[in-house]
C-alpha cells in the first residue's frame, strides 16, 4: 500500500490541512474583534433605547436582569418601551438634527471628491522618485493632534485671524467677515481634515492602474480627455467609493469640528446625541439616537458591498 504513487491532489491535501488551523486564526480573531467591540456595546445600547428615563444612577430603568430569573426577564420584555423612538420621529429638533448631518456629510464628501481626485491623480503621474514626498505631504497634518488642528483653524478663522487679514492685505473685503460660528467654517474644517482620506484610496488605486491601457486608447485615436473618462475614471471607480465611504461615515457622526467651528444652527447629531447623553442625562433617548444613526451609516455600507458581489460575480 505504501508503494502507491500518490496524485497532485493528494499530496497537495495534507500540505492544506496543515495551513486550517492558521487560516481558522484569521477568520476567529477579527470575528472576535467585532463580537467584543461591536456587537457587546451595540446591544447594550439597543438595550439602553428600549428603557425608560428615570431620575437615578444610572438615569435610565434598566432591563433584562439576567441574574434576576425567568420570572423577572419575562416581566421585563412585557416593559420593554419604545418611546424614545417615538419621541425622536415627533421631535422636529432630532429630525433636523439628522437631515442636516445628512446634508453636511454629503457636501463635504462631494467637495472632498472635487479636490482630492486631481490631487491623488498628480501624485499618481507625478515622476517615481517625487512620489513618496507628495504622500508624505498629504499625510502630514496626521502628525499633528486632530484637537490641535481644529483649535489652529479657529484662531485663523476669527475676525482678526490670518485668514481676514490676508483678505484686507489683498483688498478683496473692506471689512473683515465672521466666519467663525458658520456653515463654512464647519465645511473648511471637515474638508481640511477629511481630505487624506480621500486622496490615499483613490492614489492607491491610480499607482496601480497599467498606463498601456492609456497608449492603447491613443494608439485607437481617442483624445486624452476621452481616454480619461472611458479608462482611467471607471478603473479608479474602487478607490472614488472607498474614498467617499472613508469621509461621508465619519462625517455624518461628527462632533468635535462642528461643536467647535459651528453654531447652534449647525448642530449635528453627534452634538446632538453628546447633549442628550451628558447634559439632559437622558440616555435612553441618546442611546435609540445612536442606533437611528447606526442604521443611516450602514446603508452606504451595504449598497457598497452589494455593488462589489455584482462586480465580483459578473453579470449572469
């Protein structure tokens, strides 16, 4: 028996078996990850929504007290409350709250897209050996507290800042303009901040792109801006889509820019939801907030993923 030659196949199985166990390590420790660090704070929170506000520590009634019985559980699912939800689809303040996040968070994602995109395409075409400080100089400002950045903004966005100062030198205003406490000053700092984001996906995947591609559609007699629009725009669509995902998620829960730079006219959800957890101590009405705005953030996800298995599968 031991005299029988073995196929490809056969000697290749042994070789795979012995990798399982790496390859089950790969799988197990992410699923962990998501289990500890996701699912767990995501249902305490779902549990939290499904409670009502009471005037003690902590400021909410709790439920499913496990160590309480089956008795104890089975009263507490019958008190189960959905009235921080009906409070939020009743209250104009959280709705516009979430239209104006919505609204902030798609704007800044589409300026983010009009600068970044030539941005990472001239680091792209840019010669090999100037490559690395291009990147460099767009991953800079990440040296720096994020905290710190949005203070330096609000010292150059006052009246008397270098911003107005520039302008009067420039005589582009007579008087200096207040930009503080405003939309723009909330859309300058989300694009400032926000905007390596956009640029390293989409150069990622312009520094991969094969430039014969571009000598093929001109060799076939299509202009450059053509070549552009039919090979390099849809090849770079995977890093456009990672790119505005990366910016449009953290945008829309955003609350350090906007609670600095803006105005109570700009306040977001994740102000919002700061609000109502520290200042009105009313957690059941932030924690169904938070997963209102949990579901907003995975629908982009999900189409997202769904355009990928299309892409992936191929049409049938």
């Amino acid at each position: 028996m031991s005299d029988i030659p073995q196929t490809g196949q056969d000697r290749r199985r042994p070789r795979r078996e012995r990798r399982l166990p790496g390859s089950r390590l790969l799988v197990v420790i992410p699923a962990l990850w998501l289990i500890v660090f996701f699912l767990v704070p995501f249902f305490i929170v779902g549990k939290i929504s499904l409670s009502q506000t009471v005037i003690a520590q902590p400021p909410y009634l709790p439920v499913f007290d496990l160590a309480a019985g089956f008795e104890q559980l089975k009263q507490d699912l019958a008190s189960l409350s959905l009235d921080a939800y009906g409070l939020i689809a009743s209250d104009a303040l959280y709705l516009f709250s979430y239209f104006k996040s919505v609204q902030v968070a798609l704007i800044a994602t589409a300026i983010l897209l009009c600068i970044g995109f030539p941005i990472a395409y001239a680091i792209a075409r840019a010669p090999r050996r100037w490559q690395p400080v291009l990147f460099m100089l767009v991953v800079l400002p990440f040296w720096t507290s994020f905290l710190i950045r949005i203070y330096a903004w609000m010292n150059i966005l006052q009246r008397d800042g270098l911003f107005n100062q520039m302008l009067l030198a420039l005589g582009i205003v007579d008087t200096p303009p207040a930009w503080l406490a405003s939309d723009t000053a909330v859309m300058i700092g989300l694009v400032y901040s926000y905007l390596p984001f956009m640029v390293l996906p989409i150069y990622a995947t312009l520094e991969r792109m094969d430039e014969t591609l571009l000598e093929a559609a001109a060799d076939l007699g299509a202009p450059r801006w053509k070549a552009f629009w039919l090979v390099t725009l849809p090849l770079a669509r995977p890093g456009i889509v990672a790119g505005m995902l990366l910016c449009f998620i953290p945008i829309l829960g955003e609350f350090v820019i906007p609670d600095l730079l803006g105005s109570s006219e700009t306040a977001m959800i994740g102000q919002v939801l700061w609000t109502e957890f520290f200042s009105n101590k009313d957690w059941p009405v932030a924690s169904a907030l938070a997963v209102v705005l949990l579901a907003l953030l995975l629908w982009p996800i999900l189409l997202y993923q769904r355009a990928q298995i299309r892409v992936t599968e191929g049409p049938r």
